[in-house]
C-alpha cells in the first residue's frame, strides 16, 4: 500500500507560495469570517475577500477569479455544496478550487461535495495545521509540478484509465495529473465500461471510484487482477468510502493504493515514480 500521510516538510515548503493565493471567502457570520480571515493571514495568505451569500460570490467571479473559494456549507441563500456545482457547470470556474469548512460529519451530506473535486474538507472549528494542509492541497492542484520531468521520466506515452461515474470527479483526478505532466487520459463511467476500454488498449495506470452503477470499484479490481489479460496494471483507488470492510477487500486484491475523496496530489507522485520506473524496464 502506498503512504498517504502528510508530508510536514512538504507542506511548510509548499505554503512558501501561499502569498500568491486569491480567496473569496463565503461565510454569514461575522464573527466567523473574521477569524478564518485570520487564519488565513498568519499562513501568509493576505488577499482575502469576504462574501455573506453564494450568489454575491457569483456574481463577483462574473469578473473577478480567485485562485480559490472557501465556503460554509449552510448559506442564507444557497448551500455550498450548491455554490460548487454551480461553479463547476460554469466554464469560467469550473477549475477554480473550492474548499468546504463545516461542522457537518454526516457522510450523506458531505459526500455530493467530495465527489465535487472540491481540494478539501475543513471541520469546524479548525486547526491552523488542517488549514496548512488544506492550503498546501489546493496549491498542488493550483500549481504545474514539474518533478517528474526534472527527473528525465517519459511522460507522453504514459496512458491513464480514469474510471468515475461523476464527470467532475474525472476531471478533477485529470487536472491534478495533468499538473503533473501527464497527458493521455481514457475516461469510462463506470467498471463495465473500464473492462470493454481495456479488452483492446493497453493501459498504464488505472485510477477508479469504489460506488459506481453497473459495476463498481471492487469487481473492476477482482476482474483486473483475476481475468485481464492486463492484471499487472497499477491500481489506484480514490474513494469517498468509508467502510473499512469494504476497503480492505480492495487493498487484498492488491491495489497500488487508496486515497480518499479529496485526495492529496503530493501522495500520488511516488506512485507515478514506481510506475514510470517499471514502465520503462
């Protein structure tokens, strides 16, 4: 399995280019605006712009592009996971990154925002080490990393299976990759439709959901690895699921490794190092 912890070092370098981040920050309280505003500015991050509903935001960024939107996720007009839909059915935003802060835990609320491509889901109230790892989330998917070319790796043959029956989520993942220098991607909405790609093309990776119709995340795995003819193929997983049962069925298949929804960019970069080292034996 692969490490997905956080980096300290990382995430302290990374917020070295906090100063560069725009947020439009959506929260009714005044009392709460003003801190997470603070928060902001003791990590560095100083152009901040406050709004008390979805629809004043929207209609800013109508001119105005933030590099990110911060969002409670019960506003007096809208809820946020609405704002972000909303932005990402929009051409204009559909990129921007979006992050939720919210004391809601409950699963059925949280996961429409998940599946989002939102960068990341702050509690409430947070600490200011979640708000660094958030921060240094939304950076990376800001931000064209080019360590995997500095290191002389062959990128433009490098083929990538996106499996996802939410069209945002597919792009999100291509998003992030394509930061990382990636470039050829094969999408499919569900297992089924992963089996029909991989019959005839060769893949390098494979990235799938776990919950999708038709046929989900653990039956693609079991037919990789047990009837494909590619069942050597790396396998990540990136999954709002949260059943651990469920889960370590998938990892004794022996995938390459699972990541949450939203994932963290910087964990993928040792996968595509082991895969880009394999691939070129």
């Amino acid at each position: 399995m692969m490490d997905i912890s956080f980096d300290r070092e990382y995430v302290v370098e990374k917020l070295s280019m906090a100063h560069t981040l725009s947020v439009f920050l959506v929260e009714p309280s005044v009392v709460q605006a003003r801190f997470i505003i603070e928060s902001l500015k003791s990590i560095g991050v100083e152009r901040v712009q406050a709004f008390d509903t979805a629809s004043a935001v929207i209609d800013e960024m109508k001119s105005t592009r933030p590099s990110v939107v911060i969002s409670a996720l019960y506003l007096p007009d809208m809820s946020g996971t609405d704002l972000v839909y909303a932005m990402r059915d929009n051409p204009r935003t559909a990129d921007v990154a979006f992050v939720l802060i919210s004391s809601e835990t409950r699963p059925q609320v949280l996961e429409p925002v998940r599946q989002s491509g939102a960068c990341g889901i702050l509690p409430k109230p947070f600490t200011n080490q979640q708000l660094q790892q958030v921060l240094s989330t939304t950076l990376d998917y800001l931000t064209t990393d080019n360590t995997l070319l500095n290191q002389h790796v062959e990128l433009e043959d490098l083929v990538v299976l996106v499996v996802d029956d939410s069209k945002i989520s597919r792009n999100y993942v291509r998003h992030v990759f394509e930061n990382l220098g990636i470039k050829n991607f094969i999408e499919a909405e569900n297992g089924l439709d992963a089996v029909k790609i991989m019959q005839n093309t060769v893949v390098d990776l494979v990235i799938t959901d776990y919950n999708m119709p038709e046929m989900d995340g653990l039956e693609l795995v079991q037919y990789i690895r047990g009837k494909s003819w590619q069942n050597s193929v790396p396998i990540l997983m990136v999954t709002s699921e949260q059943s651990r049962n469920r889960l370590a069925g998938v990892e004794d298949l022996g995938v390459s490794g699972i990541c949450d929804k939203p994932f963290v960019p910087e964990v993928i970069k040792p996968l595509l190092i082991k895969i880009l080292s394999e691939h070129s034996r």
